[in-house]
C-alpha cells in the first residue's frame, strides 16, 4: 500500500515536472511516449473527479425528493387519522357535509352542500321557548316564533332592560311578533314552530319547490301564488323521497309521561285558577282516571299520527331526544349549525309558574296506577305513543359527553 501511494506521488510529480518542461518550450529530460502516458492518466482522473461530482449532485437532488414524498406520506396519514373525518357515505346538508351510519350522525361544518333542513316541533311543557330561544342566541339561520337570528342579539337586551314584568315579546327574537308569511324560511337551517302538525309536511314541499332555480322572477313569484296546490300535484307525481328533493329532519321532544302531564296540569292549574288533576277517587274508578287525564292534557295538534306514517312520502325523518335538560341538545346541534358571528347571552323568560312536586298528589299513587296513567296517555294521544315506541332506538338523538 504504501509502495503503491508513493508511485502515485511520484507519477504526479512527474506530471507536474513534465508540465514545467512544456511550459519552458519542452526543455528538459524525458521521451516523448513517457510524457503522453502521463498526461493520459492525468486526464483520467480528472474525468474521475467529474463524474464524482455528477453523482453527489444527483444523490442531492435524490435525497431532497425523498424528503418531500415522505413529508406528503406523513401528512396524508395525518389527515387520515382525523377524527372528524369519516369513510362513510357523505349525505349533503346545509351549511355543512353529514356524515351517516345507522347509529350516529357526525358532521364536518362550513360546506356548500345544503340538502338537510332542521326541524324542532314545539311540544308543549317540553321546554321548547327555552330551547328556540338559545338556539337563536347562538347559531345564523334559526327561525322560530320563539326565537329568530335575525334579532335575537337586540331582543335579548329589550328583554333584559324591560324586565320579567314589562316584557311584552314573550320569548327572544319578537316572538309573537314574528310574521312568517312575510318573512318566509327559504334561508332557514333550523325551524322551531308552535303549529298544526301539518305545517311541517308542507313547508318541506314548499321550500322544495322554492330550491329548484326560477328562470325568473315572475315565475319565482307564482310558485309562492300557486302554494300549496302546487306542492300538492307535484307530491301525486312523485314516489317521494326523492334524492333532488330536501329533506326535513324533524326533531321530537320527549319527557317522563307522568312528569309532562304535571307540567301541563301545572300551566293549565294558572290559567283556571285551581287544580287540574285530582287524585280523589281515581285509585278505584279507571274512568275518573282518565277524565283526569284528559283535562290536565293537551298538545294542541302538533304531533298525529300521520308524521310517522308517512315519513317517507314528505321526505320526513322524525328523531325523538329527551328535552330537558335542554344544554345537551344544543350541544349535539352545535355539530350542524353555523355559530353566530356574534352571540347573544339568553334571556330566560319563564311561561309556567314553579312547580311544587311536593304538593302533586300523582306521586303518592300506587304503581299500579301511575302505570295505567301512562298506558291512557299512549292509547289517547300519538304523541304519547310515538315518544314510547322511539326513545332507547336508533332513531333517538344520541348525546355524547
């Protein structure tokens, strides 16, 4: 080896003294072919070098696209990895992409897709005010005759500057106040009515119609002349369902039966002036039972049967979900729902007077009997009935901690 590495240095020398000698005009010691040999492998290993450089630069460039694939790779098994994002089927809705399977709803806010509407049907003695009230106070697009975006922030305040005693709206966003037929729900997300239950079966239809483009504005106009007629003939020649159409999940609200019927009686206790349900006799009469019943009750037709019927000709997906407390349903709809750019704080404005359990002779009853109370309410009242046969489902909203 260390023959060899002084060779080379001699070699180089040689080259180095041969190159003098051509500088100076070929003076010097040497033959002509020994001078050619060493220029040959001059020259060789400056080639050498060359190519050397030529690969470090290309094992460079390599180098550097192998960092930018790997950083790609880690960044899309990130983004994988996401818990709000699914490989389930996408069904679109508004303000936001839903992502469904049988057991639960996810969603991923801020896209245009705007297929699903959001419906609260305001059962009363369920805390609905309450709840259309927040609703309004925290997210864009709710309408409601008890709470409406649009002046929910500034209904709040004359509320509060008014007090419990002098407010006269009754409820955030000018409840009764609140003149649908001139306002409309085409820009509503999320509607919350005290109505017939038919409302809902043809406001879907309506707002359907309203969703596919007008050439015009004279024919923008005569859908809403036209109505409900339209909306009629258009739902004879449709097998409903329909993928083009919108889609109406209507929200239930459910409670203990026994429970709402003394929230009832207890709202219905300070309209008359006395106490609606007596217990006096009804352990050993089942028909003073029920009468009772009949006069503490009353939903004032806002659930039928027909709801549950024909979910699928209305393009209705009924959902039940305990009502009270109120706070986890809000935050299950925070999933949907576009948050005000501004929120309001809530003013609470109470319908009922306080309930006193205490002096609610219902629960002093037998068993046997509080559990014939609430097979009178389910045979007498679909609402009742429908509540029964959801909650503990898959069609119950299910809220998470």
């Amino acid at each position: 080896m260390l023959t060899a590495r002084r060779t080379d240095k001699a070699m180089i020398e040689g080259i180095r003294g041969e190159e003098i000698r051509s500088n100076n005009g070929g003076r010097g010691n040497g033959s002509s072919s020994h001078n050619d040999s060493y220029q040959e492998i001059a020259l060789e290993r400056k080639s050498l070098r060359e190519i050397s450089r030529r690969q470090l630069r290309m094992w460079a460039f390599f180098t550097f696209l192998v960092n930018i694939a790997i950083h790609e790779i880690y960044s899309y098994s990130q983004l994988l990895d996401d818990s709000t994002i699914s490989t389930s089927s996408i069904v679109a809705t508004s303000s936001m992409a839903v992502i469904i399977d049988d057991n639960k709803t996810t969603t991923k806010k801020n896209t245009t897709d705007n297929n699903i509407i959001y419906g609260h049907l305001h059962i009363p003695k369920t805390g609905g005010t309450t709840l259309n009230g927040l609703m309004a106070a925290k997210y864009e697009r709710v309408c409601g005759n008890k709470g409406y975006s649009h002046d929910a922030y500034q209904a709040n305040i004359r509320a509060f500057e008014a007090g419990k005693e002098k407010f006269t709206e009754k409820g955030s966003g000018n409840a009764w106040n609140y003149i649908s037929k001139n306002i409309g729900f085409e820009d509503c997300d999320y509607i919350s009515e005290e109505r017939s239950w038919d409302f809902w079966p043809n406001i879907i239809k309506i707002l359907t119609s309203a969703s596919t483009p007008s050439a015009s504005i004279s024919e923008q106009t005569n859908k809403k002349q036209l109505g409900l007629q339209q909306q009629r003939q258009q739902q004879q020649q449709s097998d409903g369902d329909n993928n083009n159409n919108l889609i109406l999940e209507l929200h239930v609200p459910c409670r203990d039966p026994i429970d709402h019927l003394m929230s009832m009686a207890n709202y219905e206790g300070r309209v008359v002036k006395r106490v609606v349900f007596d217990c006096t006799g009804v352990e050993t009469n089942d028909t003073l039972l029920e009468t009772e019943i009949e006069r503490a009750y009353f939903d004032m037709n806002r659930f039928n049967s027909q709801l549950v019927s024909q979910q699928k000709k209305n393009n209705i997906r009924l959902k039940c979900f305990q009502s009270i407390p109120v706070k986890p349903y809000i935050e299950y709809m925070d999933r949907f729902l576009q948050s005000r750019r501004i929120e309001s704080e809530y003013y609470h404005h109470s319908t009922n007077d306080k309930r006193d359990k205490a002096k609610e002779c219902v629960w002093n009853l037998p068993l046997e009997v509080r559990n014939k109370i609430r097979t009178i309410l389910m045979k007498n009242h679909p609402y009742m009935k429908f509540c029964n046969r959801c909650m503990g489902t898959k069609h119950q909203l299910q809220f998470y901690s």
